[in-house]
C-alpha cells in the first residue's frame, strides 16, 4: 500500500453521486409513483 501526500489526498475524486445521477434516480421514482398513483386512483380530467 502507497501512502500518499497531502497534495495527492486533495486531488482524489470518486465515490460520490454526481447531481445529474441523483436528479435523475430522483425523476424515474417520481415518475414510476405517478404511473402507479394512475392505476391505483384514475381521475377524470375536467
């Protein structure tokens, strides 16, 4: 195992959701509840 420097420790990126993934994730639930909510309590429209 390498240890590293404090200048490589700065410059380590990953392990994070980036915003597009989380807003992503975050319209296919809303959008799949809403699909659900539909076929459970069809409303008409006026």
């Amino acid at each position: 195992m390498k240890k590293l420097s404090k200048e490589e420790l700065v410059k380590v990126n990953g392990g994070g959701i980036s915003l597009g993934v989380g807003l992503l994730i975050g319209a296919g639930v809303i959008f799949i509840i809403g699909v659900i909510d539909g076929f459970m309590r069809p409303l008409k429209c006026n």
